[in-house]
C-alpha cells in the first residue's frame, strides 16, 4: 500500500527528529545557546545600563547579538555535512532503497532541522521572558517575538545554504571548507569591503548600503538594533537611507521576509540538484 505524500513526508520528519535528537551536535548546539543566556543572567546584564538600554532589554540585545555570530556558523557546518557526509558513509544508499521519494526525504530533513534549530533559542527566550516576571522587570513581548521571528528567518536563511552546500559538495571536506569561507566572508569581510570601496571613490552611498542589506547578517543585525534604537542612531548617516527607503515597520518585515524566501530559494536549488545529480 503506498502512502499519501504527507503521510512519508510527516514519517521523514518524525524520523530526522529522533535521529539529531541523539546526536551530539543538536545536545552540543542546545547547552551553547540555552547555556549563553543562563550565563548572562548570572553576569547581570539585565542589571547594567548600556547606551540606555536596561533590564530585559539589555538581555536581549547582548544574547541577540552574540547569538548573530554563533548561530549561522553552527548551521552551515553542520548541516553542509549532512548529505554528503550520508553519502559519504553509504547511508543515503540505504535509505534511497525504501519506498521514499526523494522529496519527502529532503524536505522532511529541512523542516525538522528548522524546528530543532529554533526549539533552543525559543527555550533560552523563554528562560529570559521568565527571569525577567520574576525580577519585576517589564517584559517587552513584542520584541521577544520578533527577536523569534527574526531568528527564524536567519536559520532558515543559512539551512537552505547548507543544503545546497550539501548537495553540489562532492566531500565532506569541500562542504565544511566552503561553509567556512562563507561564513567568514558575510561576517567579517563583506562590511570591511564595502567601507573601503566607500572611501576610496565616489560610490553612490544608497547603493552601497543596499549591498550591505543584501547581506542576511547585516539586515539581521540591523533589524535587532532598529528595535530599541528607532533612530538607527548607531549606525550613523547610514541609518538615513534606511529609514528614507524602509521605514522601521517595513524593514522589520524585510528582515524577516528577505532571508527566509532566499533560504528557501537556496534549498528548492539543493533539492533540484539533488535530483539531478547521482545520488550514491
């Protein structure tokens, strides 16, 4: 009797969640992000007073930011070696001889990562939201609530690049090599490139900032700032193009909206690779 797509799809979910569920990178990746917040309650952050941010606000936007670094490093590594790593070890083959379609398998192991991904940071949010009702600190739920769906739209952003590092990587190595370079280059490089080719010639600046918005760090960075610096006062002139082109409503949105359409414009390309390509 063949089953109903949704019923295999729903069956692959299940399955990829119990078997990370065992596995030491979701444990490992659990203690680091839940472990991030305990520690800064412990420091007490939520207690200093930093360019006029204070209490649960103040939590969140040092976990937030940290949180920017550590999260799509420990999503691209991981997940760039999942099916390449599953071929590399015969896996894939074994699995490719049930009665599964190769859509079902794919998506069924994007959507439990995704929900595995968010689950510890929904934890550590929660932890903070509880911390700060017991210190009588004033909860601003609208921002843990879009602090959530930014973080969302950031994992799936880099699940979907992991994926399709995964499927045209023909090694582990290359796909850990190449998850690295990207990484490093979105995070370190990118925003020192463009400050340069800023200064050095007359490059119309709304472009330049447009580039750096393309960048899914920076809109995320600067969505979390946009929050509780309405004015974007951080950033300097920039923020004038910004707010002139957005808004701080319709940047929000952008920031949400723009890295999960791209993660999932990055996985549907994994996925046509992955059909295309041989599998074992």
């Amino acid at each position: 009797m063949t089953s109903s797509p949704r019923a295999t799809l729903g069956l692959m979910f299940r399955l990829e969640l119990a078997e990370s569920l065992r596995s030491r990178w979701f444990h490992f990746y659990s203690v680091v992000l839940i472990g991030l917040m305990l520690l800064l309650i412990l420091t007490g952050v939520s207690e200093s007073r930093v360019l006029g941010f204070t209490g649960l606000s103040r939590l969140l936007v040092t976990y937030i930011q940290i949180a920017m670094a550590v999260l799509p490093l420990f999503i691209i590594v991981v997940t760039a070696r999942s099916m390449v790593g599953d071929r590399e070890a015969g896996n894939l083959e074994y699995m490719l001889a049930f009665p599964v379609s190769l859509s079902a398998w794919f998506w069924g192991r994007f959507f439990a990562r995704l929900v595995l991904i968010l689950t510890p940071v929904i934890i550590a949010l929660a932890i903070a939201a509880a911390y700060g009702a017991v210190k009588g600190h004033e909860i601003p739920w609208n921002h843990v609530l879009l602090y959530a769906g930014l973080v969302a739209a950031l994992s799936t952003c880099f699940l979907g690049l992991g994926f399709l590092l995964s499927t045209i990587s023909r090694s582990t190595e290359v796909a850990l090599g190449a998850s690295m370079v990207i990484w490093l280059l979105l995070v370190a490089l990118l925003d020192l490139l463009l400050l340069s080719i800023m200064i050095r010639s007359q490059f119309p600046p709304e472009y330049v900032v447009g580039i750096a918005l393309a960048n899914p760090l920076q809109s995320f960075r600067t969505a979390s700032m946009i929050l509780f610096d309405p004015q974007l006062i951080l950033l300097g002139p920039a923020s004038y193009v910004i707010l002139d082109a957005f808004g701080v409503v319709g940047y929000v949105v952008w920031a949400m909206v723009y890295p999960t359409i791209l993660g999932l414009l990055f996985a549907a390309l994994g996925y046509w690779r992955f059909r295309k390509t041989d599998l074992v």
